[in-house]
C-alpha cells in the first residue's frame, strides 16, 4: 500500500469514528417559531396560565414516533431535563441512537407557548404571562402537551425526518369554556439526517401547526 492510499484509508477512517461519535452522543440544536403577524386589536386579553409538557416517554418503543432516551445512567434525565429533548437519531437499519435536545433554555414548553401566543394575537389579542396583571373579563388558557417530537426513518436513496405536535388547549372567558386539540406534521426528505434537516422538519410541522390553530380558534369564535 502506497503513503497516499495509506493517509487516505485513515482519514476515512477518522471521518467514519467521527460520524459514529456524533451519531450516538447526544445532540443539540436550536429550534424557533415562525414570527406571526399580529391582527388587529379586538381590545381582549388572554393569559396563558401554564404550559405542561404531557409527553410520555417510553424505553424501547416500538414506533420512532414515541418519545425515547439514549440508554444509560450518563444519559438519564429528570423531568426538567426531558422538556428540553425533541428527537431521537437512528442508523441506516433503524436502531435508535443518540437524542437530540433544545439548545439554551429552550424546551418544548417555551417553544409551545410561543406557538400558542402567536395565534391568539393573530386574532388580536393581548397575551400576558401568569401573573400579570390582566383584566377580570380577560380569557384564560392551559396548555398542554401531547406531542411534540421528531424521528428518523431509514431509506434506500433518501432518509426521512419527521416531527408532529399535538398541543391540547383549554380556554376559559366570559363567553364560557372551550377547549381545542390542534395538530401539526412535518417532513423532510434528504440525503442525510443533518441538523439543518431536522430544523427543517420542525420548521415545517411548526407552519402545519399555526395554520391548523389558526382555523381552531377561528371556528371557536375566538
């Protein structure tokens, strides 16, 4: 074997390692709600009480799409820690890897606030945090979340990476109560299961999601 073919079967050796390390160890990366323009004030308010994250986690599932953690004492999170996790990698077969977790203080939670927030002041609401000093006739929001989670799916020429949201909504105010379960999907098909793939397959469920809300809470009456 010559130098050069010697130097060049290490460095694809390295690049393999590389793409092993990165696979298996857990991920970050950092997702953001579409900026939703804001209607016309209707002169209400809406307070958004809390938002829980509702998700079940299971060890070995049989379907990418339920939320799981990398194995091992290393990698176990309390429930604080869970909120920040939104996806899970797999190899070319399917056997599930490293997750991937929100960047910063980032979780599910915030990000499903944002999503929420963003609806209501479509409709022309002003949304103010728990506590905040609201009206008595102002309407009242918990949030919960049922879904809100993306997977890999191995492919011949393409893999898939696809997120779904499920956010449960219940609204009480002076016109009585009201609740809405609203959906969201996205999908990316791409040569490789990059971080900007991802991104794009929450970026897409996230528009599926505010577009869904937007028809909820407008055959709501909201």
């Amino acid at each position: 074997m010559t130098a050069f073919r010697a130097f060049r079967l290490l460095g694809l050796i390295s690049i393999l390692l590389l793409f092993n390390a990165c696979a298996t160890s857990r991920g970050e990366m950092s997702l953001r709600v579409p900026a939703g323009a804001a209607g016309p004030s209707n002169g209400q308010t809406a307070v958004i009480l809390a938002v829980s994250d509702q998700r079940e986690f299971q060890q070995d599932p049989r379907d990418p799409s339920i939320p799981s953690l990398k194995k091992g004492e290393k990698f176990e999170l309390d429930a604080e820690g869970r909120k920040r996790a939104v996806a899970r990698k797999r190899n070319s077969y399917g056997m599930a890897l490293g997750d991937i977790m929100l960047e910063g203080g980032d979780t599910v939670e915030t990000l499903t606030r944002d999503l929420v927030a963003t609806g209501l002041r479509e409709r022309g609401y002003q949304v103010l945090e728990a506590g905040e000093a609201a009206p008595a006739g102002a309407m009242r929001l918990n949030v919960g979340i049922k879904e809100f989670w993306a997977w890999f799916s191995p492919g011949f020429w393409a893999v898939s990476m696809e997120a779904k949201l499920l956010i449960q909504i219940d609204a009480e105010g002076p016109g009585g109560r009201q609740s809405f379960a609203v959906p969201g999907y996205g999908i990316n098909k791409a040569g490789a299961a990059t971080e900007a793939n991802w991104i794009l397959a929450y970026d897409r469920a996230f528009e599926d999601y505010l577009e869904k809300q937007r028809v909820a809470f407008a055959e709501g009456g909201l």
